[in-house]
C-alpha cells in the first residue's frame, strides 16, 4: 500500500477540487491512501472531506484541534498511514 499525505490547513476554497483531481489521476497498480491532515482549520475544510469520505473509500481525514504546523501534520500523516 502507497500513503499520500497531504496536510491541509483553511482550505475550504480548493480541497473538494484536489481530491476529486486525485481520485482521477492516481491510478496505481496497488492499493493507496490518501490521507488529508486537517491542521486546525478554523474554515469548512474538515466539513468538505468528511463529506467526501463516503464516496472516495482511499480517502482518510485525520483531524488536528488547533494549528500545530506543517511538520507536526506530516509527522502526524506517518503515525496515521497503513503503507
């Protein structure tokens, strides 16, 4: 299994669009993950993924309560992956 991750922090604007942009051009020959580390986001980001989550079963969210930096979701997007 491949684990993309992908922090994410107030990205409302653009999120639905990059995943469904990922959901067609990932085409691997074995299973992936797309994890999105919500980091705080004070906007509709984690609303936006979670909806999508049902139809998109690579797709993970993992949520931060508050800001915590792009490394910390990355480190957090290790500790979450299967691959």
């Amino acid at each position: 299994m491949i684990s993309i991750i992908v922090p994410a922090y107030n990205e409302e604007e653009g999120i639905e669009k990059f995943i469904n942009e990922m959901k067609k051009r990932v085409k691997l020959n074995e299973d992936y993950e797309l994890i999105i580390i919500n980091d705080g986001s004070s906007d509709k980001t984690p609303v936006i993924v979670n909806k999508m989550l049902k139809g998109y079963p690579s797709l993970c969210l993992v949520n931060h309560e508050k800001n915590k930096g792009i490394g910390a979701a990355i480190r957090t997007g290790i500790q979450e992956a299967k691959g």
